[in-house]
C-alpha cells in the first residue's frame, strides 16, 4: 500500500495541477469523510470508512487512471486485482480486504454507498481547494461530482465547501 504515497491522482493534470495529491491522500480523507457521513446518515461508520480505505488500492497494480481513459480500457476488475494483491496474506487478513472490496464495488450496502458519496465529496473539495490555489480549470470536476452524490448528508456537506469557497474559504 506504501505505492499510493507515490501514486499521484492524474485527472487533475488536466485541470493544470502540476503535483497532485497522491491516491494515499486522497484515500484517507475518503475514509474520513465515509465515517462521518456514515454517522450522518445511520450507517457503520468504521465499515464506511473500511470500504472507503480500500476503495483505491488497486492503483498500487493499475496507477491511477482518470475517467478519460475509461472508456478506452476494458477488463479491470477491481476485485481480480485485489485477490491477486491479497493472494498471500493470512485468511482472515486477505478475506477483510476482498470483502471490503467487492461491498464497495457492488454498492449495495448504506456504507457502500456512504463511501463512494465520500469519494465524490473528496473530489469536490480537493477541486475546491485546487482553485482556491489559483487552478482555475476544475469546475468539471465539482459539477461532476455533485450529480453523483446519493446520500442527503454528502449532498449537504458538497453544497457547503462549494459555498464556502465561494465566500473566500481558504483551505480550513
């Protein structure tokens, strides 16, 4: 896991953003933000936030891709590369993790949904701390977040950082 420190997000190299966040960072203020909308909205906020550290962890075999480069890419399951990167961990270890996984993949559950709301609020506000910054190429991203957001409490949270930034927020 120690790869996603050095695994950098590369959509934001389209906004201009010359040293992106890493996918570690952008996974634990996911995992963070899954908790507490978890709490928000009746959810298990350590399953949430569970689902939502490991949401990512196939990049250490894929690197990041942007959804530019979806559409040209068929064939990655998520869950194939996480039983190959916990092919020899422990049972119990290894069984966590593709269980954690494949809930978050399906997204069936409340904390399923509690984490990939978390990931779509993390874009939102790392755009919004982007621009804050002076990169002003990341409305995109922002508006494409927001009509993805599922739960009220996400929803809420993205209306505040998007408004708050607009009356001059700088990074709290």
């Amino acid at each position: 896991m120690g790869v996603l420190k050095r695994v950098r997000r590369a959509g934001w190299w389209h906004a201009v953003v010359r040293d992106p966040e890493s996918v570690a960072e952008h996974s634990l203020r996911v995992s963070q933000l899954a908790a507490l909308i978890a709490a928000e909205e009746g959810a298990d906020p350590a399953r949430a936030a569970l689902l939502a550290i490991w949401h990512d962890s196939q990049e250490t075999r894929t690197g990041d891709l942007p959804h530019t480069a979806r559409p040209y890419i068929t064939g990655l399951d998520p869950q194939a590369i996480t039983a190959d990167q916990t092919a020899c961990l422990p049972d119990r270890a290894g069984n966590s993790v593709r269980e954690a996984v494949a809930e978050y993949e399906t997204n069936e559950t409340l904390e399923a949904h509690c984490a990939h709301d978390a990931d779509k609020l993390e874009c939102i506000l790392q755009a919004v701390e982007y621009r804050a910054a002076g990169h002003q190429q990341v409305q995109g991203w922002i508006d494409s977040s927001r009509k993805n957001l599922t739960t009220g409490t996400a929803k809420r949270m993205a209306d505040a950082a998007v408004e708050t930034s607009a009356l001059g927020w700088r990074g709290r």
